[in-house]
C-alpha cells in the first residue's frame, strides 16, 4: 500500500512539474522579419530573407521600430 501511495504521489509530482515547465516559454516572443521599404504595407514573416517585391534583404521589426 505504501509503494502505491508512493508512486501516486511521484507521478502527480511528475505531472506537475511538466505543467510548470511547459508554460516558460509562453511569453517568449519570437523575432519577424519585415522589408525596410514597406512593400507590403506592413507584412511580416518568421524567417529571414527576401523581399519578394523589391528583392531586399528583410530586417528584424525591431529594427525597422528602431530607425522611426
């Protein structure tokens, strides 16, 4: 009986400290990348590249906040 009681309390231990560290990075934000010359009229993407109108180099959003 008490391995059981021992091995409820392990597992729901377990359960929660998964829950906890599930949720750290729920606030992370993540980098968009946008044409400097606003081709797009504010279009966003997750990856770096190109801009498919001007075929210029797409800059972080921070960056572009940075420059105004």
């Amino acid at each position: 009986m008490k391995k059981v009681r021992l091995l409820a309390i392990g597992g729901l231990l377990f359960l929660g400290g998964l829950t906890f560290t599930s949720c750290t990075n729920a606030g992370a934000s993540t980098v968009q990348y946008a044409c400097p010359m606003d081709c797009e009229d504010g279009k966003v993407y997750d990856e770096a590249g190109t801009c498919p109108v001007c075929k210029m180099d797409l800059v972080d959003v921070t960056t572009i906040e940075s420059m105004e």
